[in-house]
C-alpha cells in the first residue's frame, strides 16, 4: 500500500494546482509501483517554516518485494518522465524533487 507525501511551498502553489499535482502522483504512482489506484494514499502539506527547502518535494513509499535497485532507477526515470509531461501539459514551471523509498513494513488495515 503505497503512500505519497507532498510537501510544498505554499507561496509557490496554489490549493488547486495541488489537488491536481497530487491527483496525478497518485494516478502516476499506481501506474509505475503496479498499485492499484485505490491502493494508494497521497498526503500533501504545505510547508510552514522552511530553511534550504525545495518548493516541492515528493516521496513515494511502499513495499517492493521482489524490485531491485536497478528497477528501482527504472520506476524513478518512469515517474520522472510522466511528471514532465504533466508539468508540460499544466504550465507548471516550478521543479520538483523525487524520491521513491523502497520500505520493509508491516502492517494492519482498519484495526
């Protein structure tokens, strides 16, 4: 069950680009994790202090049990490559930064 945070700088996004941003990191993350799209769980917050930070930053995390390395890079330059074209597509000029986290966790749905 993949989860995506979103973390951004208020003052350079609005609350709708980031509904959309965030939409399409989910509908971009099921397609490369292999995820199905209900399966994934998007988080976005805006950043109230910041030092040195990005104006967005993004993290996937989820299990991959039988991904290595190299497919790791393979699903980092996918995502990379669709988050173009949507930033294209949108007019969105402000970068982002990427990070995809290979976890090993447990856990238990609607204790």
């Amino acid at each position: 069950m993949p989860i995506v945070r979103i973390e951004y700088k208020k003052e350079d996004f609005s609350q709708d680009t980031m509904q959309l941003v965030a939409n399409k990191l989910q509908e971009f993350s099921a397609e490369v994790t292999g995820y199905e799209l209900k399966d994934i769980s998007v988080f976005a917050t805006e950043n109230q202090i910041t030092v040195n930070a990005a104006p967005i930053e993004i993290y996937i995390y989820a299990t991959f049990p039988d991904v290595t390395e190299g497919d790791m890079e393979s699903m980092l330059e996918s995502l990379k490559e669709r988050i173009v074209q949507f930033k294209i597509e949108s007019g969105i000029v402000v970068p982002f930064n990427l990070s995809v986290v290979k976890m090993n966790w447990k856990f238990q749905l609607e204790v």
